[in-house]
C-alpha cells in the first residue's frame, strides 16, 4: 500500500542529511542489501493508516482525522 500511496504522490519526505541513504534503500528494495528502512516506513504507515485519528503536537490534546487512512465500507463510505 505505501508503493501506491507514494506513486499517487501522497508521501512526502523531509529534507535531510540521510534522505539520499533512504531513498537509494527504497529504490533497491527487495532486491537491496538491507531493508530496515523499508520495514520501518511500512509498519509506520500500517500504524497511522490503522488510525481513525492521530494526536496533533498542541497543549489541548487536539486529534484530528488520520490523512494516512483510506475510508472503507465499514466507516460509512462512500456517504449515501
């Protein structure tokens, strides 16, 4: 699912000093040296996918709906 997310252009990475490194894994998976990169931006996205919301960074405790989590039948969509 993150393969497909990333082809419709809806992952979106930092700049960084490791981004070269991350991105050349991504390129070479499943046919690369090491994957933990991969594995560990899979299981992330699994996890916030899983999540009707996630926590936004502010003192109230705000949440607001997960942009990682595609609807399905069972949450009502598509709406009537």
């Amino acid at each position: 699912m993150v393969s497909a997310r990333a082809e419709a252009g809806d992952i979106f990475v930092l700049r960084g000093n490791w981004i070269g490194e991350f991105l050349d894994e991504l390129a070479a998976f499943p046919h690369g040296s090491h994957d933990d990169q991969v594995d560990a931006l899979s299981a992330a996205y699994g996890y916030l996918a899983a999540k009707k919301e996630i926590p936004v960074v502010a003192p109230f405790g705000l949440t607001r709906p997960s942009p990682w989590r595609i609807p399905s039948v069972t949450d009502g969509w598509p709406p009537p």
